[in-house]
C-alpha cells in the first residue's frame, strides 16, 4: 500500500463496509490460498475449445496478475529452487506435453494460482514459509494438476451457467422467498463443485510428488504451516474453525485428511526427498515481508521511508498491508484502514471532509486539530449499522485517512482511535535511513539452541510474537531443543 505516489481517492466508508470489492482477476484466477474463493475463465467445455484458447487466456491476464501482486520476485536463488523441481514434476504429470511458465510474484502473501495454458505463480511469500523442495514441489504439483484437469476451463463454464440461472431466478420468479432458496442452493451447488476441484487437484498432486520422487507427505506439512501462519496473523485467536460452505475451497482439516490419505496409499512416512538444507541455502536472503515501495509494518508500526511517515496501532492490534491499504484489526470487532488521497483541490480539510466521500457523516461531529504539528481534521459517521471514526492529516497536497470501524463502540474504540491518530509522524532523516528491508538469513542450530533463545534475534517482529512466529516459519515445536545442525530461518533486517 502507498507506494510512493499515492493513490487518489481509494474508497469510501460504504464500499469499504460493504466490501465488495470483485475484479477482473477474479474471473481467471484459479487461487490456491489458504483463505478466500477464486473462480476461473473459460467458455466452452474440453473437447470444443479452439486452438490454444486456454493459451490466449493466459497471455491475455498474465500482466494483470503481475501487477496485482507486486511485479515479478527476481533473485537467482529463489529461482533455481523453483525451477529445479519443474522438470522433475512436469515429467511426471498426467500430461508430460504441457508446457509451463512459472511465475515468482513480488508479493508478501502466501499463495500460488494457476491460469489457462499452463501459467503458473508462486509467491515469495509462500517460498518464505516453505521448509524444504518437496513442499515447494507439492504446491507447484497442485497447480500443475489444476492445468491438467482443465479446471479453469470448467470453473468458468459453471459460472457462467451460475450467472444465467441466478438472472432467470431473479427476473422471472415471482415468490421472492422462493427465488432466495433457489439462490442460495445455486452458491452452495457451485462452491461445492470448487472445492470438488480443489480435493481432486490435491490428490493429483501428491501423486504426481511422490511419482517425482518427493516426499508425498509434504503437501500435508505445508498445508499445516500455512493453517499456523493464518491464525498467527489473525487478531481474533478464538475464531470458529468450521468451514465456510459457500468458499470455494475446502475447510483445511477436509484438505488434509485428503492429503494424508494419498500419501499413505503410496507408502509410509519417511520416504522421497525433501531437501531441506540445499532449499533453504537457496533462499537464504530472500526479500521478506513487505516491498519496500509500499512501507513497512515493524511489530505495531506501520513505517514508509520514502513518504516520510509513521504510525502505531494499540496492544491487541495486528496490521496487514495490502496494495489498496494499510489494515489492522483487533479481536474485539474494531477495524481500521489507512490510505492516502489527493486533497489538493480542497480549501480546507473540513471541506474535504464534508464532501461527500463519506456516507452517514455527522456534520457536527468534524472538527479541526492538529497532530503532531500537522493539520488534520475529524469526524464521525454512521451507516449500514457501523459507527465510524474518521481522521485526515494533510501533508502537502495529500491527506492521509484513518477510518475506525466497529459494529459496537464505546469508549475503549475512541481510546484506540485517538491513541492511533496521536502517533502519525512524520519520520526523521534518522529515522528514514536505518529502516532496511527484512531478509531471510539462514544458520545452522548450534550446541544449546532452542527455539526461544533464536526467536531473540528476529526482527519485524513483537517481542511477545516471535517465539511463536519463528516456530511457524520454521515448523518445529516451540518447547522442544533444535538438534544441531538444523538449518532454520530467522528474519533480519
């Protein structure tokens, strides 16, 4: 988020709450992330397609999808670790012909997703989190049994029969209670054929891994990583587990069953390559976490050198920065987003407020102030059952926005909120030179290391979070001794 220029206007409070953010992308993506859905394209069934349409499909999107995530991640290390399980596995596919072109994204994320024709993305963010070649080979053999199953082609085919049904539904049915039914058991019946793709494309890929010669147990070790990482990054620990029937990918406990299964068909653990030590050397200084185009997030702090700016969330917060926004939310139900917007045309920062961007605004409640030296202003509004807080500071033609969500406020959410806004700065040319991007940095566990007395040495990081994030990055337990010798990674700056 705020890469250097800042982006204008981007968003209102109603279509932030609403959330209904759906784009191109998500028409041709066939996303393998741990959370969210992704449908695919296409428009006719195998066996009808034209010459190399999945192909065009590819070509067309593939630039979309790399500046959605950031560009493309170059570093030769990181390269080779990918490309050296590519042959193996393409071999030994259910269809050695297909060609592949395979993608690393300058993207913190952990995702990988695959488009018609064979184009394949893996994010560093997921190569960060991988432990050895054969989880890095599971994640690229689920993609590749995606391309070879057709599954974008189909998804589309379904979505487009969806979309149709749904319009004759609403058109022409009369009875809006039974049209509703008829709706929902059409989201339930497509969901589920994607998840029905999802399981099929996972017991493809440990087949494929282990013909590979990989560890087949590996898919269900990364998936269980990526289930850990998910919840390390979530702010409310207590969240339900059960699966979303209307996600399009399967709940992970369903996914791993499915995943151990495979594995124990082909034998029992301990067999195929994993790799650990040559993958994690290829790795070793890879860009971690977040460009430093877009800023920084430092444990509480959110820090971007080249705009000069800074500021912290309350205990009990956790940020995230997105391309569209910096977000943060608690376990309580309070949510915040920062962005950056264009207020040059504006006399006034109360005028900017009041100028309809913000749906539900209490005129009385805007008042001028000034943070930190800085003019602001901010405000209050109320829509579609959420209380909003909302605070601008200008510095020069751009005005940065705070907006504090929360379905149940009371005074501890405007403590939080005025606490936030009181921290924004602007960084000192001391402060702006010592912030570095994180790097992976691997070592060797020496006599008496443990989990706890590495995690000291991680930065990025609250001191409180970084036993349990070093155990996460690294998949070892946080009570149990490092035997020696073991490669493991810690994060730097």
């Amino acid at each position: 988020m705020l890469r250097t220029r800042v982006r204008k206007n981007l968003g209102t409070v109603r279509s932030w709450a609403r959330a209904g953010l759906v784009g191109a992308l998500s028409l041709v993506v066939a996303s393998c992330q741990l959370l969210g859905n992704g449908a695919s394209v296409g428009t006719v069934s195998p066996g009808t397609l034209r010459p190399n349409l999945a192909g065009d499909i590819g070509a067309r999107e593939h630039p979309r999808v790399v500046a959605t995530y950031g560009g493309v991640y170059k570093d030769p290390g990181a390269e080779r670790a990918v490309a050296s399980v590519v042959g193996r596995l393409v071999a030994a596919s259910d269809d050695p012909s297909q060609s592949y072109k395979i993608t690393i994204l300058n993207s913190p994320a952990i995702n990988a997703f695959a488009l018609p024709g064979g184009y394949l993305y893996v994010t560093r963010g997921l190569l960060a989190l991988a432990n050895d070649t054969s989880e890095v080979a599971a994640v690229l053999a689920h993609e590749m049994a995606h391309v070879t199953a057709s599954h974008a082609i189909k998804r589309a085919q379904r979505a487009e029969a969806k979309q149709l049904a749904n319009r004759i539904l609403t058109d022409v049915v009369q009875d809006s209670e039974e049209a509703r039914k008829a709706l929902v058991s059409s989201q339930l019946s497509f969901a589920r054929f994607s998840q029905v793709q999802e399981l099929e494309a996972d017991a493809i890929g440990v087949r494929t891994l282990a013909k590979a010669g990989y560890d087949p147990y590996a898919a269900a070790r990364f998936l269980r990583s990526m289930a850990a990482f998910a919840q390390y990054q979530s702010a409310d620990k207590a969240a339900s587990a059960a699966p979303d029937f209307l996600s399009s990918h399967p709940s992970t406990p369903e996914r791993l069953q499915i995943a151990v299964r495979s594995a124990r068909q082909i034998g029992a653990p301990g067999i195929g390559e994993r790799d650990r030590d040559r993958y994690l050397g290829q790795i070793n200084g890879m860009l971690f976490g977040d460009d430093p185009l877009e800023g920084f997030v430092r444990g509480r702090s959110f820090l971007h050198k080249a705009l000069g700016i800074g500021f912290s969330v309350p205990k009990g917060y956790i940020l995230e920065n997105t391309p569209e926004a910096v977000l943060a939310s608690n376990g309580s139900g309070t949510a915040i987003r920062f962005d950056g917007a264009d207020v040059s045309r504006y006399s006034s920062l109360v005028d900017y407020m009041k100028s309809g961007w913000i749906n539900g605004l209490l005129p009385e409640s805007v008042r001028e102030t000034t943070i930190n030296g800085l003019p602001g202003v901010t405000g209050a509004a109320i829509t579609q059952g959420w209380s909003f807080r909302i605070a601008v500071v200008r510095i020069g033609k751009t005005g940065y926005r705070f907006i504090f969500a929360s379905r149940s406020p009371n005074d501890t959410f405007d403590k939080d909120f005025r606490q936030t806004i009181d921290s924004f700065k602007q960084l000192t040319p001391t402060e702006r030179a010592r912030l570095r991007s994180l790097r992976i940095k691997v070592v060797k566990a020496k006599p008496g290391d443990t989990p706890r007395k590495l995690a000291v040495g991680m930065s990025g990081v609250e001191p409180s979070r970084r036993l349990e994030f070093f155990s996460i990055l690294n998949d070892l337990s946080p009570n149990k001794p490092i035997p020696v010798g073991t490669a493991v990674k810690l994060v730097v700056d």
